[in-house]
C-alpha cells in the first residue's frame, strides 16, 4: 500500500518538478539552428572557403607568384602562370584542393598581393573527390562585385518559401 | 677576372708572393690577385653583385666592401690587389654597415615586384638583402621609373631581341650583361645609355640582341632586368629540380644543368654548369634552347608501320616482328652484307656500339658509318684526315697559346665554345691568332690576321706557308729540301697566285709558327666537308713535320657532333683500325670479314640495289647528305628501311618502319667529346610516350634477329668501357706525305661558291623543333656578300634563285654583314629549304648562279 502511495506521490510531487525544467525551455529561445533555412554568423576573422581578390578595375589580383603554395602546409594549391595580354603575370590555373586544406590561413598570409582569403563559406559537401578541387573560376569574386538587388530579394524569396531553384 | 689575372701573374717564386691576414689567418698568394679572390681561396664569403669569375673587375656594385686596416675608407675587395702585410677584416661591424647601406641604396629605385618577376627564388639582391640589408626603407620619394611611350603595362617589360626581355626599373647597373658581352663573346649589341640616376641598360639603337651567345647575359644577370621568355612565367624555380647534363649539339661537351618538374615530366631550361676544362660557364644559345626539342609536342611518340603505302602507329612487339622478318629474310636469302646501317654521331656511346654489334655479329656486315652528312669519306680509317683526326687536342690548352691557327672554320658556327676560348686568348693572353678561310667570317674578329683563300685551294694554302719559310730560312733547309720533293707548288709566290693569299700573309703565319713555344692549329668543317680532306690533311701533316711542331703545338681536326669521337674510338667506322677490330674480335669472338663500305659507298650499292635492308638510328641523310637526288633515289629503291628518329623527317617519310627514339635528356649516356673526354649525360625526364634510347632498339632489333643476341646495358657499358681504353692517337707517318693539287673542272656558268653552313643559332636538322631557336631564324636564306648583292640588284628579302647543274631552289636573300668575297652561304638547319639538292657529291667545290626572282 505504502509503496502504491509512494508511486502515486512520485507521479504527482516529483514529475512536475522534474518537468519544470523542460516548460522553463519552452518560453526560452532554442539554441539550435533551422539550419539550411537559418545559417549561423560565423566571425569576421573565420576562415572558410578561399576567394580570390580583384583590383577595383576587375583585373585579377593574383599574379600566380607561387608564395601560398609553398607556404602552404598540406601542399593543397597548385598553379601554373601565364602571360596577360598586357604582358602581365597572372594565374592560367590556379586550384585548391579543398580535403587537403586544413584551413591554417598562412597562404592569406603569405600572399604579397592580398590576393587570396579564407571567406565565411563552410559548406562543403559533394558526392565525388574531384568536386572538392575548385579551380580559379570558383574563387574569383564575381564583377561587378554587388548583385542586382532585385536578383537577391528573389532568390531569398524563393529560399524562404522553399521553392527549388531549377536553375543550379 | 680570375684567369686575366693568373694570365699576368709572374711564376710562384718567393719574391712575387704576398702575405696577407684576412680575418685573423694568414694567407699567400700571388702577386696580383685581387682581395676577393684571396678571400674565396681562403673560403671567406664575401657577397658581389658585379664580380664575374671570368671577367674583368669594375667594381659597381660596391657590394664587396671589405675593411683594410691603415686604410681610412671601406675598400671594394674585387678591386683591389693585395700588398704585403694587408690586415683584411670581412666581418666588422663597419663592413656590415657599409654593406646595410650599399643594399638600401640599390633598393631605392628598385621596384620590389618580386611575386611577378621570373628572377623569385634565385635573385642575388633578395639572398643579399635577406642576409646583409635592413627591412625597411626610409626612402620616402616617388621611385624613379622608366616609362616607355604608349607602354600599356605596369611594368616596363620590352623585347630587346628574339628571346631577351628587358626590364630596366629592375637593374642595379653591375654591369655585368655588358661587360661579358664585350669581353666575352665580342658583341655590342648591348651598353648603358644615360648617366647617373637615370643610366639603363638597352639595346644598341635599331639593333636587337640577337647574338649567338645572348641567353648568357640572362644567366648571369644579378637581379631580373633580364629575362628570356623560354622561362617567362612558366614555373617557379624552387618547384624545379636539377640534373646534370652535356650539350648534344656542339662537340665540346658543354657542361650544361637541365631544370625539370618530375610530375609534368617536363624540361623547362637549361643552364650552365661551369666547368673551366671545357666552357668557362657560357653557353651558346643552341645549347640552352636547343633543350626545347625533347618537350615538342611533334615528337614521334609510338612505332610506325607501312601498311598498304600509309604509316600507320603499331606497337613496339608488331614492329619489332616486322622488322626481325624482314631483316630475317634479307639476311637468310642474300646474305647480312646486303644490309647497311647509318647512325647519328649525336648518340651516346652504348646507342653506337650496339648499333656496330648488331651490324657485325647480327649481320656478319661490316656496312656501317656515323658521318651522315660528309661525302667522299676516307676509305681507311689511317688515311692522312683521319690521323688528323686522332691527334690529341686539349681546349684549355687555347687560353695560354701565343700562336693559334683556325684553318677553315667559322667557328661560331661549329665550335662556338672554341671560338669564346680564343677570344679570351685574345683579350687577356698576347697569342697571335690566325684565320684562314674561304671566306670573310665573323669569328675572325679575334684574329690577328685574316687569310682568305679562293675556295678550294687549302692545300696551297698550306704549301704557300710552307714554302715561304723555307724560302726566309725560318726552318730546317735540310728538311725544307725534302720537302720540296713532294710538293708539286715550287715557289711560295705561285702558292699565293693560286690560292689568293698575298706572300706577306703567308710569311707572317710562317713566321709565327716557326717561333711560336705553344701552338694550337685545328681544322674545322671546311676542311671536314671537303672531298679532298685528305689532300689536306697530307699537306698540314707535311707543315707539321717541316717546322717540328711535335711537342710544341696541338694541331688536330675537331670533331664536329657530340660524340663523332667516341663513334671513331668505338670503331663505328667501316674500316675501323686493326686494335679496334682485335679488340671487338675479343669481345665478341668472330668479326665479319665482309668488305667495308661507307656512307657514299653504301649509298651507291642501295642505288645498285645490291643493299637490300638499311637501318638509320638517328640520322636524317635525305636532309643532310650532300647530293640529296642521290640519297632520296637510292632510299626510295630499298627494300626494307627501318628508320629511328625523335620526330618525323625526310628520311622517316620513306621507311617502312619508324620506331620513336629518346633524346639525350631521357636516358643516361655518355658522350666523348673533341678533347676524348668522356661525360655523363644523366637522365633528366622519363623518354615521351613510347620512346626508347638507341642502345634498346639496337638491342631489341639484335633479338628479334636471334634471341640470343640480347644484350643488356651493363653488358654494353662494359665493352664500351673497354674500347674506350684503346689508345687512339694514329703515328704521323715518318716521311713528308705526297700533296698533288686538285681543282674541280670548270662548271661552266656556275661560278659562284656555295658553302653549307650553319644558321648561329641552330645545329645539325632537329633544332628548327625548338620554338626560341625558331624566334631567332625560322625560315632558310641566303647569305650573299654586299657587294655582289648590289651587283645583282638584290635586297634584303628579296626571293633569289639559286641554281646549280643538278639542281635549282629558291631562297630569300640576305645580305651579309661579315662576308665581302664572292661566295654565298646557306643554312642547312631548315627542312623547308631543300639545299641539299644543289649539291653533287663529286664536287670539291659545290658553285651555283644566283638570279633575282622577278614578281
């Protein structure tokens, strides 16, 4: 008997106490995130994906001196040069091969023309190797540097609402 | 510096050493030399920009200050000359002072666009300033730039010739580019204009650097003001590895350095790799560009096959059974003599001793030869040239000459590196230098008299020089009275009518040889190519026993390929001499007995189609043989011609197998050069695609004949070894040599002498492939003297036809700078130009008539 009013008293004392907890959490902001549709900030000095710089003029900035290659640690870049057709060096090829990257930052130490950076980009995520090899077209900021704005707001739209984009 | 100095230096007697302390130790060392280099001996570093080894001082740069005690100021080391007692201090605290301030100085103006600059990595002004300079400018001014008109680019990058780019804001005026192309190659393409701040380095007005030694003023260039575009942004050079190696196109030997990248498999220059023997660290641009070839994407990369009249690619094991079929039969139904074999001298020398065991055990023949592009070769290999030929030659042996004699050699052309060598005999030693030729060259500019004959009468030549001393008692009238029992000449005077030369000129070479302590006398192509070159070689063997030149003069005909020696010592010849055959006999057991025919012998048996079966390693004799219907009809009547090449030529065009040959940087060799010094070629990248080196498919084609004619490298290495251990100098014979004049009968209208040549800046048919050496001549010509030109009405570029009896081809003209009597020259190097075909074997002397093409 003593042990069924035990029960009983377990059920209703001690339950709510332990549940206190969990209806505190309900009132509170989650700490997870709706990742995809949410993205974490992640710090200024955060070092992502590579891009490469460009001169306000769109010339590339790169002149494919080969410092961050041997700067780099897990020998992850590889680059062969080219003449310009102002007779100026500049980058032919210039890839990284993002699973040997260890993201230590010394080749946007290293680069004499603060050409190349570790940006905010962290998703990585492919179904082949070969894909994890961004060449020189991937990295380049894009110029004009700014987006329409009219292209962002739809494709933000189009994030929130969910719809696929059919074009990528 | 280092040999002009040791050249003025008294012998090493106690009174001419001088004492000095350096850094606390003590030194001597001979009067004259230069602190800096009392200092290196000692293993003292003290850093240059502007010193050169072999160069004369200026003290530019002022990089080399050394502290002298009792001497108020800081001293330049590479100019000042050691006194007895000296106190030298290198590393005082002032010195690292003076140096900090010499680097910031020359770091005002210089532009620091190192991530751009071709010089990264190996840039004497980054080492110097990482170790010697500050980190920081207190420059606060605009830095000067040099700003060309219309000039579209950042930096100032201008093309001073085919290959040189010039960037003035980056040179630090050590001067060193135009020093060494004054003193060393004798060129003046290049100077300093301006003055002061302003001063640069540029191109002559309206000229171009296109000397044949150019691309040593990059090499040496302390910073990159100068730059080639065969390295131009290609690759960093720390990403590169090195491997030795030696130059295939010249017969010297030249040490060179291969800069290759394994994962490409791919070569991306050459430099040199001074070696004071043999090329004093420079280069010629054939051998440094001439690289270019083995990374052509035109290489023949799989075996071909005639199928149905078409080549068509097949693999090695189909080729190989062809070619062991077809063989096979010829052997089997004619006989081994019916099949020849001709191979290139540029092979090394396992390639050409096993081409000579596949020949004479495989085919019991004795039918082969190296010399591809000679006529009238000599039938016994103890004919007067080649006793010549064996003579002992040494080119260190050039700078401490007082007497040089260059007999029929434009020796830019062939033996560049000789050429640097005489020039440095002329510049720093007092050798009186003598150029007898055909013709007016540019290499005769170091001489001290030039001698130019009428084509064809060398023999007179030498006969004049002869008589003239025995007519002035400058030798032994004794000897002079044997003498002239075997010459048919009877007076120096009729010498000089026939061949041209004045009696004077005669009298002086004479004089010179007849007092000279240490002489080098050599002959070139022109006497090589000749069909009378044995008459030749009788009448300078006669000179030589006249005026007891033994022991006091090295006098030899050079070689002209990079291993045409090693291919005379290994017996590649038809009629090899009786050690060489004894030996081989040893070797192998048994030596064919067959008679023994040379290229032109074996040329006229194909024609007679009694040679059935011909095999060419390497050789393009469709191109490069002298009377090319003579070639191109007999190869046509052939059965079988198996051909090995690195790319598609003349001769491949014709075979009915073509197996892909690996170029000298894909496998290890090793080459005997003029001086009978034998060098290492080392392997620098793997042989393109299904390429093999000479000795494998001499090998290959040896088993496919009988399996156990197989030979594995070691094996070869060692009979090589062997061979090469023979003793090849051939005795002069003991009495003076018969020398009968021989003049080609008249030929009619055709009155002008043609001479082959080749182009400065190629060598032998392969190096039109490489692209820099294209920039510098891409196309054939033909070089007429000015006079005739004006004569003839003709201008530079304009299309000339060039007629012989047997033949008739069109060439763009160009009028010569160096050459004013009436003979024209014309580059063999290009395939396009079909020179050949005006020439006739038999001719000593091959004349053409030169017409202007109207449009």
């Amino acid at each position: 008997m003593n042990e069924v009013l035990k029960a009983v008293g377990n059920i209703f004392l001690k339950m709510p106490k332990g549940f206190v907890v969990t209806f505190k959490h309900l009132f509170k902001k989650p700490i997870t995130l709706d990742y995809p549709r949410k993205k974490n900030p992640m710090t200024a000095r955060y070092r992502g994906k590579h891009y490469l710089e460009r001169y306000d003029d769109g010339t590339e900035r790169c002149v494919c001196c080969g410092l961050c290659a041997a700067a780099c640690p897990a020998d992850a870049i590889y680059m062969e040069p080219e003449e310009n057709e102002k007779g100026e060096r500049r980058a032919k090829m210039y890839e990284i091969n993002l699973l040997r990257c260890i993201f230590c930052g010394f080749c946007e130490e290293a680069c004499p023309e603060e050409a190349i950076f570790l940006g905010q980009v962290y998703e990585f995520s492919e179904d082949n190797r070969n894909s994890f090899i961004v060449g020189k077209d991937d990295m380049l900021v894009p110029h004009p540097r700014k987006d329409n704005p009219l292209k962002r707001i739809y494709r933000r739209v189009r994030r929130v609402y969910g719809v696929t984009d059919k074009s990528k | 510096m280092a040999e002009a100095t040791k050249k003025d230096m008294p012998t090493e007697t106690a009174e001419n050493m001088v004492t000095l302390t350096i850094n606390g130790r003590e030194t001597t060392v001979p009067k004259g030399t230069t602190v800096l280099q009392a200092a290196k001996e000692l293993g003292v570093h003290i850093p240059t920009f502007c010193w050169h080894p072999k160069l004369k001082p200026v003290g530019a740069c002022r990089m080399c200050y050394v502290e002298v005690e009792k001497m108020p100021k800081l001293q330049v080391s590479c100019a000042l000359e050691v006194m007895d007692g000296m106190v030298v201090h290198t590393d005082s605290d002032t010195v690292k002072q003076g140096r900090k301030a010499i680097i910031e100085f020359i770091l005002l103006n210089h532009p620091l666009d190192c991530p751009t600059c071709d010089k990264g990595g190996e840039c004497d002004l980054q080492n110097l300033t990482f170790a010697h300079g500050v980190d920081d400018s207190r420059f606060e001014f605009q830095k000067y730039r040099f700003v060309d008109e219309g000039m579209t680019t950042t930096f100032d990058d201008r093309r001073i010739g085919p290959e040189i780019i010039l960037n003035r804001n980056r040179c630090i005026l050590c001067y060193k580019c135009v020093r060494a192309n004054k003193e060393a190659f004798g060129e003046y393409d290049l100077g300093v204009y301006e003055r002061g701040s302003i001063a640069e380095i540029n191109a002559a007005p309206g000229e171009q650097v296109d000397n044949p030694f150019s691309g040593n003023l990059v090499e040496i260039c302390p910073v990159g003001a100068l730059t080639n575009s065969d390295w131009r942004y290609k690759i960093r050079v720390w990403l590169t590895s090195t491997t030795p190696s030696i130059c295939n196109y010249t017969s010297s030997g030249i040490n060179t350095l291969f800069f290759k990248e394994n994962h490409h498999n791919k070569i991306y220059r050459v430099t040199s790799r001074p070696s004071d023997d043999i090329d004093d660290g420079w280069l010629p641009d054939v051998t440094r560009y001439g690289y270019q070839i083995v990374n052509s994407p035109d290489r023949l990369t799989t075996p071909l096959v005639k199928k149905e009249g078409k080549q068509v690619e097949a693999t090695w094991e189909e080729a190989l059974e062809i070619i062991g079929k077809r063989f096979g039969e010829i052997k089997e139904r004619l006989g081994g003599v019916c099949v020849g074999a001709l191979v290139s001298p540029g092979l090394d020398n396992a390639s050409l001793h096993a081409a000579s065991r596949l020949m004479r055990v495989g085919f019991k023949s004795n039918n082969i030869d190296f010399r591809g592009d000679y006529r009238y070769l000599p039938e016994s290999s103890e004919s007067p040239f080649m006793r010549l030929c064996s003579r002992p030659f040494k080119i260190a042996d050039i700078d401490d000459s007082d007497v040089i004699v260059t007999f029929g050699s434009d020796l830019i052309r062939e033996h560049a590196n000789e050429y640097l060598r005489i020039r440095k005999a002329f510049n720093f030693g007092n050798a009186r230098i003598f150029a007898v030729n055909p013709y007016q060259t540019k290499s005769a500019d170091v001489s001290s008299l030039e001698l130019v004959y009428l084509p064809g009468t060398e023999e007179s030549v030498v006969n004049g020089i002869c008589l003239a001393a025995i007519e002035d008692n400058l030798v032994d009238a004794k000897r002079g009275e044997k003498f002239k029992l075997k010459t048919p000449t009877k007076s120096s005077a009729e010498a000089a009518k026939v061949s041209g030369v004045d009696r004077e000129s005669l009298r002086t070479v004479a004089e010179a040889l007849a007092e000279g302590k240490k002489i080098t006398f050599f002959t070139g192509e022109i006497i090589t190519r000749s069909r009378q070159r044995d008459l030749i070689a009788s009448a300078l063997i006669n000179l030589h026993r006249l005026f007891g030149l033994k022991g006091r003069a090295q006098m030899s005909a050079l070689a002209r390929y990079a291993n045409s020696k090693g291919a005379e010592k290994l017996g590649l010849l038809p009629n090899p001499r009786t050690v060489v055959v004894d030996k081989l006999r040893g070797l192998w057991g048994e030596y064919p007995e067959s008679p023994a025919r040379n290229t032109d012998a074996m040329m006229a048996l194909i024609k007679k189609e009694e040679i059935k079966g011909f095999l060419i390693l390497g050789s393009n004799p469709v191109m490069l043989y002298p009377d090319r219907e003579f070639v191109k009809e007999g190869i046509e009547k052939l059965d079988f011609l198996v051909v090995a090449d690195l790319f598609e030529t003349e001769t491949t065009e014709l075979a009915d197998v073509v197996l892909p040959l690996a170029s000298w940087a894909e496998y290890e060799g090793y080459y005997v050069n003029l001086e009978g010094r034998t060098q290492k070629a080392a392997r620098a990248v793997k042989p393109i695609g299904q390429a093999k080196p000479g000795y494998e498919i001499a090998s290959l084609i040896g088993e496919a004949l009988d399996p156990e004619m197989f030979q594995n490298e070691q094996q070869i290495h060692s009979e090589v070894r062997q061979l090469l251990e023979l003793d090849s100098v051939i005795a002069y014979p003991d009495d003076f040599l018969e020398v009968k004049a021989d003049t080609d009968g008249s030929q009619g209208d055709y009155n002008l002498p043609l001479y082959i040549i080749d182009d400065w800046h190629h060598s032998g048919h392969l190096t039109e492939k490489a692209p820099s050496l294209a920039n510098f001549a891409s196309e054939p010509y033909i070089e007429i003297p000015p006079q005739l030109a004006s004569e003839l009405k003709i201008a530079h570029g304009d299309s000339v036809r060039v007629e012989s009896e047997v033949g008739k081809v069109i060439l763009p003209a160009r009028i010569s700078e160096h050459t004013q009597n009436n003979v024209v020259l014309v580059p063999r190097n290009f395939s396009s130009s079909n020179v050949t075909s005006l020439l006739m074997r038999k001719k000593r002397v091959d004349r053409v008539k030169i017409s202007k093409v109207d449009e």
